[in-house]
C-alpha cells in the first residue's frame, strides 16, 4: 500500500474527506484539524491501496489542493489491518501490475536531471570501460556497467513518449546529448596521455577478444537491449530496485563510449564507428522496451487491458471476474 499525506486548506477538507471515504480502495482515514502551520491548513493521512493510488490522486488533483496545499505519497513496508486488506481486494486491479504514474514521473524527473552528479558517475564508467577496455579486463568492464547513471534519463524518456510529457522528454533527452560527449571527452584526453605513457597499445586492445562484444553489433544486440530495458522499467514500476542491477550488467552503453574513444585514440575508426552504433542500438533498445512495457500496464488498474486478458486466457482470476 502507499501512504497519502495531504495539507488541505480548512474549506477544502470536508471536500476532501468525500472523496477519500467513498473511495474502496482508501483506508485508515484520519483529519487534525489546524494543524498544519506552512501552509496552513487541516492534515488528512490515509492508507491507499496501490493499484487505487491514480484515480485518488486526480481526484485530489481536481480539487486544486495541490496549488492551496500540498501531498506527499510513500510506500508502506508493512501493513497489519484487515481494513487494509479488504481496502486492496476491493481496488480495481493487481497491485504488482498498477503504475502510479505521478511517482514514476517524480522519480523519473529526479534520474534525467543534467547536474554534477550526473555527469561525474558517467565519465567514471567512461573511464573505468577504457581501462577495460585497454587492459583486456572483463571485470572492469563489468564495474563501468554498474557505475553507468545512463538508465535513469532513458527510463525518463520511455515515460516521457507515454505520457506525452514533452517537457520531461526534452530534460532527458538533454542529459545524455550532453552527458555522453562530455564523459566520452574526458575519457579522450585521459585515453591521450595514457597512450603516450605506453599503457595503452594498439596491440592490446586489438588481441582483447574478451571484449569483441562491445563493438560487434549483432542480431542480439538490440535484443539484449530490448530484455534489459523491460526488466528496468519493470523494476521501477514495481519498486524492484535488485533487478537494476542485472540491467546494468547487461547493457554495453557505457562499454562501448568507452571502447569507442580508446579505438579512436588508437586510430582504429573502424573499431570506433562499430562502438559508436553498438551505443545507439542499446539506447534505443532500451527506450522502446520501456515504452512497450509502459504501454502494456493497466490503466488506473484496469484489467480489460492486455495484462487482464493474459490473466483470464490462463485461469488467473482478476477483479473483474469477482
């Protein structure tokens, strides 16, 4: 379940209450009164079911509280309540299957942003993939994988086509316009001295056949691109955070800028440009995943959608058929 938390204006709260009391799938509804100071106003707290969560909020929504007041929305780790129990059998839907879209937007919103952060993970896995890459060592490469912040705007961006959030597409399309060229510069001028130190060869680099798969772009590049940026969207709309990590491990992004400067440093272009679309095809791969995977959710926790259908063709049963 998740937890609601609203300031609302004392002329509002009565408006309010309505609403959440003749929703089935709200529950431990409570109001103090006066008690909020900034901005002032009644607090109401209540307890709703995950796959009710999107109609609650546009009803909140749609009665300008957000503008007079304000809301916050959690996760509950644990709930012990045979209210709450009778409040997730009576919501629409499957709780595993429900996407509340605005924490997903607000999670989103906070992955894509362009800022120091960003940028500083991102040129370490540059980095840290170059050293693979120059060292022939499976291992490093790996690590630049887990290090990569890449999926966040590319998980953004999948929700942004969906949503037709433009504004979000544009944020996130912003960060990795940005954020590759500029780790992939850094690791160019690091790459630079390092091969004039010797540590980097041409002879390396071409004998780490470990590696062929960051620049060979084959028949399961896209796929593997597709599966790994399922099983991230996946994660995030069911607050799975463990399965980020397969993803990470699976996707050569980061692999290939990285593999991509070191073979132009080297003057290896053919290597380079082979990189270069390795990159592109994990990009788009993950993003069209995403949206896939967006796209066959139910809605509000509607079960006539593909998912509901699915359910029903295999015997599950489904609220619809209660």
């Amino acid at each position: 379940m998740l937890h609601l938390r609203v300031i609302s204006p004392a002329e509002q709260t009565a408006a309010l209450v309505r609403v959440l009391s003749v929703d089935p799938g709200v529950t431990h509804l409570t109001v103090a009164r006066g008690i909020a100071v900034d901005p002032a106003g009644d607090l109401v707290q209540a307890d709703v079911a995950r796959e009710a969560a999107n109609k609650v909020l546009a009803d909140i929504k749609a009665l300008g509280i957000v503008h007079s007041g304000g809301l916050t929305l959690g996760p509950v780790e644990a709930v012990l309540s045979d209210a709450a129990d009778r409040a997730t059998r009576s919501a629409p839907g499957d709780a595993d299957d429900a996407v509340v879209w605005e924490q997903l937007l607000a999670e989103t919103h906070e992955e894509s942003s362009l800022n120091s952060t960003f940028l500083a993970f991102l040129t370490i896995a540059c980095l840290l993939a170059s050293i693979g890459v120059a060292t022939n060592s499976p291992v490093t490469v790996v690590g630049a994988m887990v290090v990569g912040p890449e999926f966040g705007p590319l998980a953004a961006l999948a929700v942004a086509l969906v949503r037709r959030n433009w504004r979000l597409a544009r944020r996130s399309m912003i960060a990795l316009a940005v954020g590759f060229p500029v780790a992939m510069s850094i690791t160019l001028v690091a790459t630079l001295v390092w091969s004039r130190l010797g540590w980097i060869t041409t002879e390396a680099v071409l004998d780490a056949h470990n590696l062929d798969f960051i620049y060979e772009v084959g028949p399961f590049s896209f796929v593997v691109a597709l599966l790994a940026g399922a099983a991230g969207m996946l994660s995030l709309v069911t607050a799975k955070s463990a399965a980020l990590i397969g993803v990470f491990i699976s996707v050569t992004t980061v692999p290939a800028a990285g593999y991509a400067v070191v073979a132009a440093t080297l003057g290896q272009w053919h290597r380079a440009f082979e990189s270069a679309g390795q990159l592109a095809v994990n990009l788009v791969g993950i993003v069209v995943a995403g949206v896939i995977v967006l796209e066959l959710r139910p809605r509000t926790g509607d079960e006539s959608g593909p998912i509901g259908r699915f359910k029903r063709a295999i015997g599950m049963r489904t609220p619809l058929d209660r």
